[in-house]
C-alpha cells in the first residue's frame, strides 16, 4: 500500500497569489513569505496594519492581504506610532530598506525605538538604494562600488557601513533585536524564529521589536543570484554578524 | 447643560475645541508660540483617554498624525512657521493619500528662523498646498479665541467631510491673547464609518491607503478626483463683511489684523468716513465671489496683512474683471496696532 | 515518493533552490517562461526527500512540497 502523500511546504495563506516584481534571486520575496508565514502561524491576519515604506518594498501591500498605510521615506516608524497610537489592539509593522531607515529615516527610527512603540520593525538590508538604480546606501560595504561610489565605498570620504540592529539594541524601548539572514536554510529558520518572537513580543504588549534581515540585490550588485547569495556568507555576515542583540521578553536581563 | 464660559488663551482654546470636538490623538513638537497647545493638550488629552505624542521632529509629529488619521481617528498637530515647513511633507502625503486631519500653524516671524512675534507670512504656504504636488488645504483663519474654538471644532467635521487636511492659520496674536470663550458640550464622534478607514481586514477585503499612483492614467485619474473635491469644497467659503454695503473702500484682511483692521474701521465710521471690511474666514477656498460682488458695485479695495503682500494676490485675482486692489504691508518683525492702519485707509480712500 | 510542483510562469531561474538541493536534482532547464526566464526542472523526481530546502529558498514563491514517508521495509 502506498503511504499518504503530505503537503509540507505551501505558500502562507496571507500572501496574495500573484507574481512579484523583485528581479530574480532579490530576497526580499523571502522575507515577504517569512513574514507571511509568522502572521497566518499566530493568526494576526485579519487584525494587521502593514505600514510600506519608500523603495523597491513599497509594493509589500501588493503581496500581503492585510490592510495597509504608505509612508514618506523613512518615516515609517513615526507613521506606525501613529497608527499603534490610535489603535492599540492591532498589530502593526514596517517594512523598512537600508536607505530607508538607516539614511533618511534615522531619527523616526531610533526615536520610536527609544519611546519603545509596541510596534515591529523588519529592515531589509541588501547594502544599497535598490529601486533608484544602486546608489551607496548607509549600509554599503568598504570597496562595494555603486553609482554614487563608483570606485567603491571609502572608509575616509563616506565613513563605515552603519550597523543598526546593534544601535537599536542600545535604545531603552527595545524588547527584541536581531540580526539574520536568508541565505541558506539553516539561517532562514532561524530568521523565522526571530521574526515571529518579535510579533508575539508585541502581541504581549511588552515593547519595541526589530529583526534586521541581510538581503542579495543581485541587480545592482551585478552579480548572478547565487554569487549574490554567497556574498552574504563571505562579505556581508562577518561584518553584519548575525545573532540576538537583545532579548528581553523573559523580563529578564539582557541576552 | 448652559455653555461653560472659559477665560482662556487663543492657543488654549485651540486644544479645548480640539479636545471638545473629540479629537483622540495629539502629534506635537515645542517651537514658539504655539507651545500651549502641546502643553495644554499632554495633560487633558490622556485624562480624557486619549493619545499625546512629543514626537522627535515636526518631520515625526507631521507622520505620526498620517498614521493616526489612517486608523479614522480624529487627530490634531500643531507648529509654528519654521515646524509647519517640516510638516510640509506628511501634508502633501496626506492631501494625496485623502486623509482627515487637523493641522494647527501659529503663525510668527519669517523667513527662516525669523521672530517669535505674529506675522502672516505663511499665506502662500497655507493656501497653496505648501508641500509638493497639486493639492490643497481647506484653510480656516479665526480672528478672535471663540472663533479659534468654534472653527477648530468645524476643522474636524470638514476634514472628515472632505477626507483631507484642514488648517487653522492662526498668528502669535491670537495665540497669547486671553478672551472669555462659551464653550459647547463635547460630544464623541463616529466618522470611522466611511468604509476607508484601516483596523485590519476581519471580515472584508484588505484596504489600502497611499499615494503612489504609478498605473497608467492612474495618477491623472487621483489629480482629477482631487479637483474635483477642490472645487466641491467651494461651498466651505466663508467670510465677514462689516459695513460694507455703502462703503466707498473696502479693506480686505484676515485674522488678527482683520481684528485690528475691524477696530480702524469702527473708528473711521465713527467720523463719517464710508469704510468697510470684509474679512475671509476661508483662505481657501477665498472668499472670489463677494469681492467681485462689491467690486461690481464700483467699490475700491485695501489689502492689509503682515507680511509683505501675499492675499492681496488672492484679492486682486478675485476682483481682477471690474477693479484692484491698494496693498498695506505691516512688517513682520513689527506689531500693528489700529492707529498704524489708519493713514492707509485715509489714503486709500481718497484715491 | 516526495515531489515538488514548481510553478514555473512565476519562477525567475535564480537557481537558488538548486543551490541548497541536499539530493543535486534541481537544474536549469532549456525552457524559457512568459516573463523569458530559463526555468528550473526536477531532473530525477524519485530522489527527492521532500526536505522543502528549495521551497524555503526560492524568493518568488513557486515550490509546494509533498512529502511521503519511507514505507517500511519488508
């Protein structure tokens, strides 16, 4: 007799069925689904509020079947404040890029961290401006060329890559900060398991969650999806080292 | 219950009329002279169960109050001119996402960092979008601190009516000036029945609120709807026309100088002289059609304000088919009084 | 047997997926969809584990995974 078949692995119910527009290997699809699969797993769906931010994610309301606010670049922490503020009993997220909420967006970011806002943070960062055409972002890499820093990033003009998930934990209304990455399948579990800590971490009122995601952008990288991935593990993680910055959803001291 | 009368501030009775008109979320930042409102506002908002945020920027507070205003809620910010350029990019934001909410600017000194003291520099900003794109505010400018109150109850209602910001242009006088003011019983709204408002989607479709229209024709399609509003929002015109059917000169005039103004007028009646004042309540949409009317009626026409001549092109626009209009500018920097407006009126009115 | 579907209008040819394949059975394939990406094939179906590591790797969605456990040897 032939044992029953299983269906182990489908695309999380909250995700609209539809083709995104990321180029190919762009991993922000991978973030969207483990978001995805963290809302449909607590069943937050029908009570969600996704605030977009400016960049290639702004099109996050496309793909995600939650109701949804755009906000200006950058602002996406103080528009959630607004949003959390009026409505404390939904759960509410940004979906921040690099330049985003490390450029333009730093001071609506740290602040909201600091009041320690019952909101969630997810910050892609693929170390450059994406949907303007691969300009140096905050968080591009010493020697990475980009558009605006044609001959690679320098240390002396534009100063070091900004590690934020390691700022933010420094902030005292931050419950839940880490730092993980989708480059392979062990480190997309954990990357799971961070990001739905960080939503129950405001499903229990306790504060302020962030998760940084190290992502490929491929295209302006100008490398294949798969060497894009393998610099991940090679360039971006020994600098961008992943991990728990802080856990304090035991009420305890500090991870 | 009879209206309780109040001895209160202009910036004071703002954030009592927002208060009594429901308003459940306040966004501030502390600049000059507007710092009553927040003040007043992060004591009695959470006692009457509401929100107040001291955000970390006018760019933040601006934000804040798109988020709270995407949620139905009924919510306030306040500034002063340098604030208000800061908050430029949320209200365009909000004026093209359609979102209801009340932006209160006391108006001082400019440009740049300017004074502390009252000034109506901020005119164009206020009735010309101010931020980027083809939109406007619904912009109401009061005279007086029971006017402040009961127009700021109105700013809600309007914004919820035409799902779109409404400000208050108020100045440094009308802020610091303390008058007695009846107030009107609070009452709790309900303006998030629309059906556009965000609490998550239990038991409908998802809803979306932006401002981005990158589909063919979409853009052109939301700039047309918005003109459309614009336009529909002509019946909001209001305006006070004191002694004007027989005057020889009307002097145009908003807020506290509108006041100020009133007072000269009142003076200069009082001698014999055929003067009048006709003072828009609405700078936008401006009060077109009465201006024309008088001035149809042969009249000549003083523009004051202070600043250095921003209405008067709203005035001579208006009046543009049958006459024009003399402009008096009191500068910012320096306080008028009614003496000072008299010698422009005289000399207007001798032609 | 294990087996994935791949829904292949919507696959980009990232090859992602074959990169984490435990089993080596997922190729590019000389197949080009609407949006004119090179898709992936299964090469050899009846090896797969169903371990979902292509699934979980894949940006754009495209793999559902059914999983059949081992019959036990007789």
């Amino acid at each position: 007799m032939q044992a029953a078949e299983k269906l182990v692995f489908k695309t999380p119910d909250v995700i609209i069925d539809r083709p995104t527009h990321y180029c190919p290997g762009c991993q922000h699809g991978t973030a969207h689904r483990i978001v995805g699969e963290v809302i449909d797993e607590l069943g937050l769906a029908d009570k969600t509020i996704a605030v977009a931010s400016i960049g290639c994610s702004v099109f996050l309301y496309n793909y995600l079947n939650v109701d949804a606010v755009e906000a200006p670049h950058g602002r996406a922490p103080a528009v959630a404040t607004g949003v959390k503020r009026a409505r404390p009993d939904r759960t509410v997220f940004t979906y921040q890029g690099d330049g985003d909420l490390a450029s333009i967006g730093m001071a609506e970011i740290m602040h909201a961290a600091n009041r320690g806002e019952r909101i969630t943070v997810i910050f892609v960062n693929n170390t450059v401006y994406g949907m303007t055409g691969g300009q140096m972002a905050p968080t591009t890499m010493i020697g990475q060329a980009t558009t605006t820093c044609p001959g690679g990033r320098c240390a002396e003009r534009e100063g070091l890559p900004i590690k934020m998930a390691e700022i933010i934990g420094m902030l005292g209304g931050v419950v839940f900060c880490e730092r993980v990455a989708v480059n392979s399948v062990k480190n997309i579990a954990r990357a799971k398991k961070a990001v739905r800590k960080a939503f129950e971490c405001q499903e229990q009122g306790l504060g302020f969650s962030f998760v940084e995601f190290l992502a490929t952008c491929p295209t302006n990288w100008k490398m294949s999806p798969v060497d894009a991935n393998k610099r991940i593990a090679d360039e971006l993680i020994p600098y961008f080292p992943l991990g728990t910055i802080v856990d304090r959803t035991g009420g305890g001291e500090d991870k | 219950m009879a209206p309780e009368r109040v001895f209160i501030k202009g910036n004071e009775a703002i954030a009592q009329g927002a208060l009594d008109a429901g308003c459940r979320c306040f966004f501030g930042y502390p600049i000059t002279p507007q710092n009553d409102i927040p003040e007043f506002l992060s004591k009695a908002l959470p006692e009457a169960g509401g929100e107040f945020v001291q955000a970390e920027s006018e760019v933040a507070a601006a934000n804040m109050l798109l988020g709270a205003a995407a949620t139905g809620v009924r919510c306030m910010t306040s500034s002063s001119s340098p604030g208000m350029s800061l908050k430029q990019e949320a209200i365009s934001y909000m004026a093209g996402s359609e979102l209801p909410a009340v932006v209160v600017n006391m108006n001082r000194g400019g440009p740049g960092l300017g004074d502390i003291g009252p000034a109506q520099g901020d005119y164009y900003q206020s009735t010309r979008g101010g931020g980027h794109g083809d939109y406007r505010l619904l912009v109401l400018a009061p005279a007086t601190c029971q006017e402040a109150y009961d127009l700021v109850i109105e700013a809600f209602a309007l914004a919820f009516r035409y799902r779109n910001p409404v400000l208050i242009l108020g100045d440094a006088i009308l802020g610091q000036m303390k008058e007695p003011i009846a107030r009107r019983e609070s009452v709790t709204y309900d303006d998030a029945s629309g059906g556009w408002h965000l609490d998550g989607n239990a038991g409908r479709d998802k809803r979306l609120i932006k401002s981005l229209f990158l589909d063919e024709g979409a853009l052109a399609g939301q700039n047309r709807h918005l003109m459309a509003k614009y336009a529909a929002m002509r019946a909001e015109t209001r305006w006070e026309a004191f002694q004007t059917e027989d005057a020889e000169l009307v002097v145009c005039a908003y807020g506290s100088i509108g006041r100020i103004a009133k007072s000269t007028v009142r003076k200069l009646r009082a001698r014999g002289l055929k003067v009048g004042l006709l003072r828009p309540i609405t700078l936008y949409p401006f009060p077109d059609a009465p201006l024309l009317a008088l001035a149809g009626q042969g009249k000549r026409f003083l523009t004051i304000e202070h600043n250095c001549g921003q209405m008067v092109d709203d005035v001579r626009l208006a009046i543009r088919t049958k006459a024009d209009s003399d402009f008096f500018g009191v500068m910012p920097g320096e306080l008028p009084n009614p003496d000072d407006l008299e010698g422009p009126i005289l000399k207007s009115l001798e032609g | 047997m294990s087996r994935i579907e791949v829904r292949e209008d919507r696959c980009k040819g990232c090859l992602l997926c074959a990169t984490v394949c435990p089993v080596e059975i997922i190729a590019q394939s000389e197949r080009f969809n609407a949006q004119g990406y090179k898709v992936i094939e299964v090469r050899d179906m009846d090896s797969c584990t169903g371990c979902a590591s292509c699934a979980r790797m894949c940006p754009d969605m495209c793999i559902t995974v059914y999983k059949t456990a081992k019959a036990p040897k007789e």
